[in-house]
C-alpha cells in the first residue's frame, strides 16, 4: 500500500473537491523525501503515514510565506527513521 489521495484528504480533513491540490502535495511529499535520501517503497505503514503527514501540512500551509510555514522539526525527524525502514525489502 502507498500513500494516496484520499489518505492525504483524511491528514488534511479537506474536501474531495480538493483532490487536484492534494494530488500535487502528495507528489510534493514523495518528492521531498526522495530528495532527503528516503527510497520510495510500496509497502510500509510507517512511510505511508509521514508521506500523507507531510503531503498534508504542504496542503494545509499551501500560500503561506511566514516563518510558521517552515516544515515542522517531528516531520524533519522523520527522515531518519525512514532512511532505514527500506532496507531488507
């Protein structure tokens, strides 16, 4: 299983009408830990669950430019767990 769209919708409580931005965040989402060295796997708990976490504060905090808008340290913390749960798949 893998994180997707309706999953995102429940993190953000947002409404189906919504699904093309959502589908954007999730993409966000995947991508960003890609780029912090988490391997993309199909089947974990673990990384479904902050993929669509952060896929959903991406939605939640779509257009803002304050210093709150900076990726909260427990999603960041989240990469070091995840850089491992891959391995032996």
């Amino acid at each position: 299983m893998a994180a997707t769209v309706a999953s995102v919708r429940r993190f953000a409580g947002a409404d189906p009408e919504d699904d093309d931005v959502l589908a954007a965040c999730l993409a966000a989402a995947t991508e960003w830990y890609a780029h912090a060295g988490v391997p993309e796997y199909t089947s974990g708990a673990l990384y479904d669950f902050w993929v669509a976490n952060l896929a959903a504060w991406f939605f939640d905090n779509r257009g803002n430019a304050d210093v709150d808008a900076n990726i909260p340290g427990y999603i960041v913390a989240s990469v070091h767990q995840l850089r491992g749960a891959g391995r032996g798949r």
